[in-house]
C-alpha cells in the first residue's frame, strides 16, 4: 500500500494497529504480533507490507533477515519472498507464506490478520 492511500477518516474494520508509521525504517523489517500471528512489516520502495514473520521452509523469523527489491531473505537459508504476494522466489523454500492487508491511517499502520491475500 502506498504511504498517502488511506486518510484519517477511514474505516479500518477488521484492522488492527500494528505500528507507528514512523516507528518503520525503510528496508528494515520490523515485527509484530496482531491477534497470536507474529507479522513481518516492510517499508520500502514507498510501500508498506505485512508478511507473515514464519519462513515456510525453516520456521523461523523473516523479520532477521534482509530486504531488497520487494523480496525478504530469511537469514537461515536464503530463502526469499516477495513482499507482494508472499511467493518464494529463492530456493530451498518452495511454499509461499501469507501476505496481509495493510492500511495507512495518519501516522497509523493498521493490518487485517483475518483476511489472507
């Protein structure tokens, strides 16, 4: 989601605040846990994302590891996703994980962890 798409007038049912906007650095994961679901948030290239913080491959945190070019590497094994649709575009994973609506409300980060994408 693009930082200016939501204003302060939104609804966010369903929602949950995650964060701060100003509280994520850009290309640094940041994690969260929304409802018992640990969630990786990612701000970069002018987007912020929610991804699942569990690698499919080795079920550990995506949030320790790198960001470039809208792809997360876990930093077990190398395994990438992309930030978009959660699909592993870097092997040894083969299963993609979950991605999450995201919603900017003023300084506000909010995230649907009820409704996969």
């Amino acid at each position: 989601m693009t930082l200016s798409e939501e204003g302060a007038g939104s609804v966010a049912a369903g929602f949950l605040r995650a964060c701060a906007l100003s509280e994520l650095a850009d290309d640094a994961p940041h994690r969260v846990e929304l409802d018992g679901v640990p969630v990786s948030l990612v701000r970069t290239q002018g987007e912020v994302f929610a991804i699942s913080d569990v690698c499919s491959h080795a079920n550990v945190s995506l949030s320790e590891g790198e960001v470039e070019n809208c792809q997360i590497e876990c930093w077990l094994h190398g395994s990438s996703f992309d930030l978009r649709t959660g699909k592993p575009s870097g092997l040894p994973a083969t299963r993609p994980v979950a991605v999450y609506p995201v919603k900017i409300v003023g300084d506000d980060v909010l995230v649907s962890v009820t409704q996969e994408s």
